[in-house]
C-alpha cells in the first residue's frame, strides 16, 4: 500500500469520527439546561429576602361591597362622638339604624380622602358598608354618587307628584327626603318660596333639603297711625299695613320704611330666623292734640249740660282738646247759663251754679214765693253763675218770662208736638198746678206740653218736693231732672 492511502487509513483508525462529535455536544447542552431547571426549581422551594425591597400599601377598597357585610345608601342625622355612634337613614331599607365606629373604621369624604367622624354633618349622603352583627360600621365615605346645588330660591313643591321645583329643573322626592333647618329636621312645607336651600340628591331624586337662609317675622309696635298706609323692605314695597300685622320677611338685615298720610319712618333692622322683631314707632306717631280731662260740677243735680249744642253727659270727666267752647246749661225751674268755655289745663274742674228762676204771682196760698220746696237753691247770683275756680267767660241770663200761660178761654195753651219728661225715681207721681200727670216709670215720666208756669210736686210715699216750672214755648221738650236721693 502506498503512502498515502496509509495516511487516510490512520487517521480513520487513530481518531473519532464526526458524528460522536456532534454526539457529545448535544448530551452536553442537555445537561446543561437539567441542571439550570433544577436550581430555578431549588430557588422557588426557598424564603425569599426582603432587603432592598418596597412593598406597597394596600388600596382602600372604596365603594367595594365586602362578602361579609352590607352596603347601602343612608343619609346621616347624627354623630355622637361620646358614644362613638352614627345614626343614618337607609334609603334602601327605609329605616333608621345606629352604628358604632372605630378606629379602624375607614371614613373618607367623595374623594377619598380620609377625615375623622365629627367631620360629617347631618344631610351628608353616604355609602356605608357595617357588619349587621354588632351593627358595626366597617366603611363609611360621602357618596361620590351625590349631586349638589347650592343656595336655590323659589323652590316650590308639589305634593300630588311628590316633586319639587328649583328654577327649570325638577326632583322626585319620597318618604326618605329629610329637610334641615340648621341642625333641627323640619317638614318640607316649613320652606318658602323666599328661603335660600341647598339641594343634593341622586340621580332625579333629591334626598336633602338644607335651608341655608331662611325667615323671620316683623311687626310694629305703636303703628296705628300707619294702619292703610304702606310697607317697604330695601324700597321695594312689601304690603299694606294693617292692624295687628304680621309680616315674614327674609332674614337678615334690612331697611324698612312705613308710610301713611303724610307720616314716614325710615329704620333698619335685622330680621332674625324664626323669630318676630319688633319694630318699634313710638317716636314716628304723630303727636295728638292736648286733650283735657274736665270735670264738671254743676248745680242743680240734674241740670242739662250743652257744649258747642250737644247735649253732654258729665257724669265723669269729659274729654275736650285744648281749645275755647260755648256751653249752655239749663233746668226747668232755674234761670239758664250761657257762656263760652276755655280748655287750656289737663284736669280742669268748671263750677256752675244756677239761680232759681223768679216766680210770678199764681194766686198760690202756700206762701213759698217759688222757692225750691227741698232746699235745693244756691243762692248764686244771677250776673256771676259760675263758681270759684271756673273758667267760664262771658256768660249772660236769658230771661225766660212767658208772654202768656193760657188761651184767652182760660185752658192752657199747649204744644202737640213736644212734652214734658220729668227725670226722678221709680214710682215718684207728678202732680202739675195739683192735677195727677202720671208716675214715674224706670225713672221717667212724660205727657203732654202745657205752655206757662206751673207748681210740679213729686210725690214718693209721705215725702213731696214742690216747684216752680217755666215752660216755654220754644218749640222743644221741656225736660226736668229731680231725684230724692239727693
């Protein structure tokens, strides 16, 4: 064999082939990646160390509905810090419910935020999630749900849809709404149409009503000047007064102006909610005149008493304003005053005293010259009939002399449209020149006008008084006061 072909036959003779070459590699690779897997698998059987490492804080699982409790939309009434209670409406189970909480319970408002119980205020809308076991609160945040619209006037409400009204936008309500005046619930008819609210609600259901800016009442005191005159808040006119008023108003500060007949008073005020301010005008009345309180005192009982021509009671202290007035005064049997009155004082006192009147000769027997019978005359001159102390100016005495007192025939001229009323006691007989006229009757007779001068006596049991009347024909009745217990 030559050279070469030993040299080929060596090397296939003397080394490995190519095959287990590529053999070798192969198993080689193979346990390369056993051995890798088994150290990975090794790895995850040990504890892993936490150096160097940050683990993050668990999210709060806002809104979550928790497997072991109850979720629910409630409104809050109350907080008690003391108690570490919350009382809540549930607007799902339409009912009150009073939970505890703790410190681990997780109380945040809409946004997540974490705040403390004695932040929340009744009318907040939560999402509470408590353990019915213990009733105790787990979750409680300010619903994120809620929509809010603050400081609305002119809501209006009606009961028959159960809806409410603010401007363009309307909410259902039900048995769940609660409406708040300050911290106190209130009905929803308590809110007028003038009260500032805020509203917050659910979807199209409005389940809080907060009055913000709510009313008081005003009335006014010494304002009976101002009744039928007008009323105005900040000039804008509110009313017409009347009496006894009682306006509501927004609270507030607020300028008030009262008018009527040329009185005006201008004042501020403040308008206080729920509670009625008294306006106060004493010093915007307008000022009466000075009135007097006079006092009469005039004799004979019974007299007739006239001021400016009107028959006046005086009895007790007739009240005149300040001024000058003519009085008259008049009984039968006396001569009549005439005079002019000056008021000028507060308790005046005015005297008048009436002459007995001149008798004329009757043919009487009894002697008595016309003198009053009882004793009764005052002995007062006929030029000066006032009293000490009057102020009575001017006054005359008319005479009162008959120009006849009968016909030519001899009978008594008479006149058939007046009388004659006598004034005495019960049951007292009037006698007229001796002739029986009739008895007293709840303190009055009366018969026919005789013209002339007369005798009267007035008879009760064994006691008489006699006088001397004038009657003139004057065309008016002829009236006659005289009572026994005087």
């Amino acid at each position: 064999m030559d050279a070469g072909n030993r040299k080929l036959n060596r090397s296939h003779a003397g080394g490995p082939s190519k095959g287990a070459v590529l053999f070798v590699m192969l198993l080689a690779a193979v346990m390369i990646l056993a051995i890798a897997a088994f150290r990975v698998a090794a790895d995850s059987g040990k504890p892993q160390s936490s150096y160097g490492k940050v683990t993050p804080a668990p999210t709060p699982s806002y809104g979550a509905v928790s497997r072991e409790g109850e979720r629910i939309t409630a409104i809050l009434e109350r907080v008690d810090a003391e108690t570490k209670t919350i009382q809540i409406y549930s607007v799902d189970e339409k009912e009150v419910l009073w939970l505890t909480y703790t410190s681990a319970t997780n109380i945040v408002d809409k946004y997540g935020k974490a705040i403390v119980a004695g932040q929340l205020s009744p009318g907040d809308i939560l999402t509470v999630e408590y353990e019915r076991e213990g009733n105790s609160a787990r979750f409680v945040a300010i619903s994120e749900e809620i929509w809010e619209h603050p400081y609305q006037t002119g809501l209006t409400v009606s009961d028959e849809r159960e809806m409410v009204t603010v401007g363009e936008r309307n909410f259902m309500y039900s048995d769940a709404l609660h409406v708040y005046n300050g911290t106190n619930e209130e009905e929803l008819s308590y809110i007028l149409g003038q009260d500032s609210v805020t509203l917050r609600g659910i979807g199209s259901e409005v389940y809080v009503i907060i009055v913000e800016r709510g009313h008081g009442y005003l009335s006014l005191k010494e304002g009976q000047d101002y009744v039928g005159g007008s009323i105005l808040v900040n000039n804008q006119y509110v009313t017409q007064i009347t009496k006894d008023m009682l306006l509501t108003l927004k609270e507030g500060k607020c300028e008030v102006t009262v008018e009527n007949d040329g009185l005006k008073a201008t004042l501020e005020t403040t308008i206080m909610r729920d509670q009625t301010t008294v306006l106060d005008l004493t010093e915007y009345v307008r000022v009466p005149d000075p009135v007097g309180q006079v006092t009469f005192r005039i004799q004979p009982a019974g007299a007739l008493l006239f001021i400016n021509d009107q028959n006046t009671y005086y009895g007790e202290p007739v009240e005149l304003d300040y001024g000058v007035y003519s009085i008259r005064v008049e009984s039968g049997g006396y001569v009549s005053y005439s005079g002019t009155l000056r008021v000028d004082s507060a308790a005046p006192e005015f005297a008048v005293s009436l002459p007995e009147a001149p008798v004329e000769d009757t043919g009487l027997s009894d002697g008595s010259g016309g003198s009053s019978m009882d004793g009764s005359g005052t002995g007062a001159d006929s030029n000066n009939p006032s009293g000490s102390g009057s102020s009575l100016i001017g006054g005359d005495s008319p005479d009162n002399s008959s120009e006849g007192t009968g016909n030519a025939d001899g009978s008594y001229r008479t006149d058939d449209e007046h009388y004659i009323i006598i004034y005495s006691d019960d049951e007292v007989e009037v006698y007229l020149d001796g002739d029986y006229m009739g008895v007293t009757e709840e303190g009055k007779a009366e018969f026919e006008k005789f013209i002339g001068t007369f005798e009267l006596e007035l008879v009760r049991g064994e006691e008489t008084k006699s006088y001397v009347i004038q009657v003139d024909d004057d065309g008016e009745d002829f009236i006659f006061r005289r009572y026994f217990e005087d």
